[in-house]
C-alpha cells in the first residue's frame, strides 16, 4: 500500500503475517528489507525537496518460498521503481 505524505521524505514498513515462520525469521525479513529500503538509491530522503511527493510505503508479506537476499533485493527494487 502506497500513500503520499506531506513531510517531504519517504517511509516505509513491512508488516510479514503472523503465520510468517517464527519471531526470528520474521525479524530477519524486516531487517533486511528495511536495510535495502534504506540502500534505495531513489528514495527522497533529504526532507527538503519538497516539490517532489514523498510516499508512505507498507508492505504486508505472506508466507512462501524464501528466497535467496539477491533476489529479494532485484525484488524489491523493482516494486520500489513502480511506485517512484
């Protein structure tokens, strides 16, 4: 889910469901998606650009197949470059 904020740099969440393996894995997918949101080299983070709309990013994971961190990140970059 993508809303737009007004304060001008962008957040983001990731919300794994709760049958998404157990408290270690799911923390283990939260540190690293926040790690590659945090690496994006598009995201608007100076606050200051105000011109240009800044996004509110929550993202909900299901359980499935897990994936290697390669490919979680070509992954995520690509969601990532459909929204900006």
């Amino acid at each position: 889910m993508v809303v737009d904020n007004s304060l001008g740099f962008d957040r983001f969440i990731i919300i794994p469901a709760k049958h998404y393996g157990n408290a270690v894995e799911r923390n283990k997918l939260r540190r690293r998606a926040k790690e590659l949101f945090r690496l994006y080299p598009k995201r608007n983070m100076t606050g200051q650009d105000l011109s240009s709309t800044a996004h509110d990013i929550a993202l909900v994971v299901y359980p499935g197949k897990v994936s290697s961190y390669s490919l979680l990140e070509s992954d995520f970059y690509k969601l990532l470059d459909r929204i900006g």
